[in-house]
C-alpha cells in the first residue's frame, strides 16, 4: 500500500512539475510576442 502511494506522489509531482513548465513556456510565449 505504502509503495502504491508513493508511486501515486511521483505521478503526481511529475504531472505538477509539467503543468507548471507548460505554463512558464505559455508565459514566456505571451511575453515574447508583447515585445516588438
């Protein structure tokens, strides 16, 4: 049960560690076609 759920914090900080990287890189895309 305990590996299970540490699989499942794994999972979840990879899907985490995604999310915000997709939303830098969106960012850094909004910023970059501000810019002249």
């Amino acid at each position: 049960m305990e590996a299970l759920d540490l699989i499942q914090l794994e999972d979840l900080g990879e899907a985490l560690l995604n999310f915000a990287t997709l939303a830098d890189f969106s960012g850094w895309l909004e910023r970059s076609r501000r810019v002249p």
